[in-house]
C-alpha cells in the first residue's frame, strides 16, 4: 500500500506506508527531518501570539472553528510528526465531523501547538482575522511572515518526502 493515496480532490495518509518510508525512528532521512525540526520550532514561536488572538476572540464565540474533522491529522502532518518521531493525536472516528473537537478543553486547545494539525495553525476565521488587524503593524507582518514560512515549509517537506517515496 503506498503512504499517500489521492482521491478525488484529496490526499488521504496511510500511517503504515509512511513508516517505511521514513522509518519510525529519529534517524528520519536528513534534510525531512531538518525541515520538521525547524518546522517545529516555528510553531513554538508562532503559539504566543496566536494563543493572544484566540484568548481575546474564542471564548466569546457561538460558531466554533475547533471541529471533530479539523482535529485529524492529515498526511501532511503525519509526514511531519514522524519525522520528528512523535505521535500524532489521534482523532475520534466516531465523532461526528461537526462535534467540538475532541482536544478543545475549556481553555482551548489540550495539544501543544507544535503536535496540532497544521489547519489548527493557518486557519484564522473572520473574528481572528480582525483581531489580527488590531495588532500592531510590525508585529501583524511577522506573524504573517511566520505563517508564510511555516507553508513553504511544509510544502518542501512533502516534495522531499516525494522523493523519498518514490525513490528519486
């Protein structure tokens, strides 16, 4: 079974395939595991501010962002965490996609931001993005800055994982 499957308009994981590739262990391909560890620090830097919008704008809110299907990891993340070779949360199956998450706790988020689905982190619903423009400019373009890397990031560890996987 290959690691990634696509279908119609998406990617699914399979978790097994990207073991073999990769191996579940830290001596993950160099230049994979480079790119998660600097991907991961970038996470950590990015959860103070985020943390700052989302405790200003979150708990007031009626439509909740934080969903059942937002909470799986997709392959892209599972490429990213077993680089890293740590465990992906695992989501409810049978929790309906709708549902509040099954990680959302009362005061957000249980999962370190670093150990999140990557959408937990890019995604900014309208309330957030006003908040974001509330911030001041300097600090609103790094943050921007931040998120720009963290994608570029993640897009070149899924083509060297590519190449890893079909052993280019």
């Amino acid at each position: 079974m290959r690691p990634l499957r696509k279908g119609p308009g998406r990617v699914e994981a399979d978790p097994r395939g990207i073991d073999r590739v990769l191996g579940s262990s830290p001596s993950s391909p160099g230049l994979l595991r480079q790119l998660a560890e600097e991907t991961r620090a970038l996470f950590e830097s990015l959860d103070r501010d985020i943390e700052a919008l989302t405790q200003a704008v979150c708990p007031s809110c009626q439509d909740v962002c934080c969903i059942s299907r937002h909470g799986r990891a997709a392959a892209d993340d599972l490429v990213y965490m077993n680089a890293l070779a740590i465990q992906a949360p695992l989501g409810e199956s049978k929790r309906p996609d709708h549902a509040a998450c099954h990680h959302l706790g009362p005061s957000g988020c249980r999962l370190p931001r670093y150990q999140r689905p990557y959408r937990c982190t890019w995604y900014f619903c309208s309330p957030l993005l006003e908040a974001m423009g509330e911030m001041k400019p300097r600090q609103a373009r790094a943050l921007e800055a931040r998120l720009a890397r963290l994608s570029s990031l993640r897009t070149r560890m899924m083509e060297v994982y590519g190449a890893l996987d079909t052993g280019s």
